[in-house]
C-alpha cells in the first residue's frame, strides 16, 4: 500500500470506532459484549434483536448473493465452469437459510451448524448489541458466507484470493481460516454498502457504513488462530475495499450499486 493509501485506511478507522461514540445506534464493540452477563431469551432487548434479525434474513441473502457474484467477478474467477457450478451451488445453500434462532448460551456469538444449515444461531448480547439495521445486516451476511462456502469449503479458491490479497496489502498473517473470517467480513461490508444506497434516509452514509465494522472497535484487541484481531480486522477489510474507505473519509456515496429486488 502507499503511504497515503495507508493514511486514508487510518482515517476511515478512525471515523467508523468515533462514529461508534457519537451514533446511538452504534455496535456495540466485541470486548464489551464479552463482558456482559448473559441474556436471557425473553429479555425486551434480546427479543428486538432476534425480531429485527428475522425481518432482515431475506434482503440480507439477496444481498450476500449480488456481493458474492460481484467478489467472483472482482477476482476473475467467473470463467471457470467448475467454479460458477460452486458459486451456484453456495447461492442454494444460501437461498435454504429459513431462521435465526436467539440462544442465550450462544453469548456474544453467532454460529452456523453446518449439519443443520438452514439455521443461524445468534446469541442474545450480540442480538442486544446490534441496534441498527445495518449492524445486522454485516453479520447476518457474514454468517450466510459462511453458509455459501459450505462444509466442504466450496469456495476456496475465492476465499484465499481474498485472504491472500489482504495479507499482501497489510503484512498481516490472513491464511486458511482467517482467509474465511475476512472473506466473510468483507461480503458484510458490501451488503452493507448495497443496502445503504438502496435504502436513502437522513443519517449521514459515513455513520451508516460504519455499523458494518463497528463491532471490531474494541479496546481489549486480541484474536485467535482462526480470526485476526478485531484491530486488525478494520485494517484488512478496509484494505480490502478503498472504495469504501474513501466514503467513510468522504461522507459520501460514490455509485449507487444496483440491488436485486427481495422477495418476502
Ligand atoms: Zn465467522
């Protein structure tokens, strides 16, 4: 990356952890899920969420289908007949995702039992954590990639492009499953951004693109074997997509994207 490649990726960062500050709708961060008590299922807060992600699994499948098509498309990857029947065969298993299931156990996380993959199970902090539709949104699509990839890691050859690449641009050590996690990220982000320009309103696009990488503005940054930091999870995926950096530093959209219409 260039420097100033660089130091526009800093600004975006810096206004997606204040825009988590200053919007009352803001994710809340990773860290801080983490250590709140339990929810339990029937709390008002856990019921919103789980309502709000229900209503909202429909546009985000069709927005993981459109971004994952554009992300073949982004990495050449559309000739390969082996790969397009993979790609159509991701878009099934994702058009099969029927239910979010609330889990109190499930704390600060959301899961996808590959064995039963019509169900995405999302735990009742982070239902509570996510108060804007755009929130939810970047993690329901996060969850559906998954789903899209499959048990058999269908999408490989995507997935380590993209881990590849964000490895390349930030020195940062993006192999085998922390190529997923971001593959998985990035689709989030860019179904955030279709949303965004599908659904015009008042709030400022910076503050609304921010909710989709807002939980990873943690003060406690520390990640695993399978996923980057939090910290370094804002680095890759903004390097990832300078367009969206440049409207996070900007305020401002560049292109509308064309969104498919949903089917309710
Ligand atoms: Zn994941």
């Amino acid at each position: 990356m260039s420097p100033e490649a660089r130091a526009l990726l800093e600004e975006a960062s810096a206004v997606v952890c204040t825009q988590a500050k200053l919007d009352p709708k803001s994710s809340v961060a990773i860290d801080e899920m983490q250590a709140r008590p339990s929810l339990p299922v029937q709390h008002p807060d856990a019921q919103a969420g789980a309502q709000r992600a229900q209503k909202l699994l429909p546009v985000a499948k069709a927005l993981v289908i459109s971004s994952l098509r554009q992300l073949v498309v982004e990495y050449n990857l559309q000739k390969s007949p082996r790969f397009e029947r993979r790609v159509q065969q991701a878009i099934a298993r994702v058009n099969a995702v029927r239910r979010v299931r609330p889990d109190m156990e499930s704390r600060d996380n959301a899961s996808v039992f590959l064995s039963r993959p019509q169900v995405i199970t999302f735990g009742t902090i982070f239902l509570a954590g996510l108060r804007s539709d755009e929130g939810m949104i970047s993690v329901l699509a996060h969850e559906l990639m998954h789903i899209a990839d499959g048990e058999n890691d269908s999408l490989r050859l995507l997935v380590s492009a993209v881990g590849s690449k964000a490895g390349d641009l930030t020195g940062l050590d993006v192999q085998g499953q922390r190529g997923e996690e971001i593959t998985c990220d990035l689709i989030g982000a860019m179904a955030v951004r279709a949303y965004v320009a599908d659904t015009p309103g008042y709030e400022s696009i910076a503050r609304r693109l921010a909710r989709s990488i807002q939980h990873n503005c943690v003060e406690i940054d520390e990640g695993d074997e399978d996923h980057l930091s939090p910290r370094s999870t804002i680095r890759a995926l903004l390097s990832l997509h300078p367009v969206l950096v440049r409207e996070l530093v900007n305020d401002r959209e560049e292109r509308a994207q064309p969104v498919p219409p949903v089917k309710q």
